[in-house]
C-alpha cells in the first residue's frame, strides 16, 4: 500500500515479483536501479516517492495493483539540472496538457523547455517543447498527461533542486 506521507518502501509496495524484476528511479539526473532476486530486492529500502517517475521491467507479462490513500490535493514533484522523470498521479481525468507544465516551469529559476512521454524503447511516443529547432522521436504537439505515467522534463536549467507544485 502506498501512503503518501511514509517512506513507500519498494519491499513494502511491491514485495514479491516475479524473480528478475527490476525498478529504475531517475533521482538528479541519473538512474537508481533496484532487482528483485533471491526473495529480496536488491535495495529494499529504496523509496518509492509521490510525483517521481519511475519504470518496471518485468521477465514475464505482469499485472501490478498498487493501493494507497486517495491523493485531497496536487502533490509537488523535484525538478534538478537539466533532466528529470514525474508523475502526475493526482491529475487524474483532468485536462492536464504538456504545455500547462513548461507554462509552469518556464519561469527564470527553472527555465524547462521540453516534455516528452518516453515509450518502451526508451524512445518517445509524444513531445512537446517550446525550444526552437527542436527534434525528438515520436509525435510532436500539444498532448493529455495521465496519472499513471512517468514524463521526462528536459531542456532545464537550473542547479539546485525546485519544488514544482502541479496546477492542475
């Protein structure tokens, strides 16, 4: 179960997949990565965080229900360097679009130019960006977030971490 004030350890959200699962988490600008093997989790302790993005990699076709208190409010999500992974999860069923979150971290302290939905090919099914002769895989334009997937930032420059209040 997750709960969005605890630590949301992996051992405890996820305890028994399927041998050869792995987690990455993208924590300031690099990968975090966690394997279930051998009954345990590589990183047990690892932290599974509201608002940051994250994949699963399973050996064999899985299902995962992941329960947890119902979100009251949009959550914050850290934006860090150049390049960051987020979550939406409180933006369920709204008009959410990309353009809303680069409107949002346009700002000077941030300055993001770019959002893109990454696909399972490490690649991207859609991008939106603002920055001029830009030039992504996928599908470019204006696009819907859902709450149930994981989105790069890009482009960013700033050199400390900012806490990004979601706004939709």
């Amino acid at each position: 179960m997750v709960d969005p004030n605890g630590a949301n350890y992996i051992k405890d959200v996820i305890p028994n997949p399927p041998w050869g699962t792995q987690m990455f988490v993208f924590r300031g600008e690099s990968w975090v990565s966690n394997t279930y093997a051998f009954g345990s989790w590589t990183n047990p302790y690892l932290s599974l965080r509201m608002g940051e993005g994250m994949t699963y990699k399973s050996p064999i076709p899985v299902s995962i229900n992941v329960t947890g208190a119902a979100l009251l409010s949009p959550i914050n999500s850290t934006i860090n360097g150049t390049t960051s992974l987020i979550g939406v999860p409180y933006c369920s069923g709204s008009n959410y679009v990309a353009s809303q979150v680069i409107d949002d971290l346009i700002i000077p302290a941030v300055n993001c130019k770019t959002i893109a939905e990454p696909n399972a090919t490490h690649s991207y099914a859609k991008w939106y960006s603002i920055e001029e002769n830009a030039s992504f895989d996928g599908i470019e334009g204006n696009f819907t977030l859902k709450n149930d997937k994981a989105y790069w930032v890009l482009g960013c420059n700033i050199s400390s971490n900012y806490n990004w209040h979601h706004t939709c």
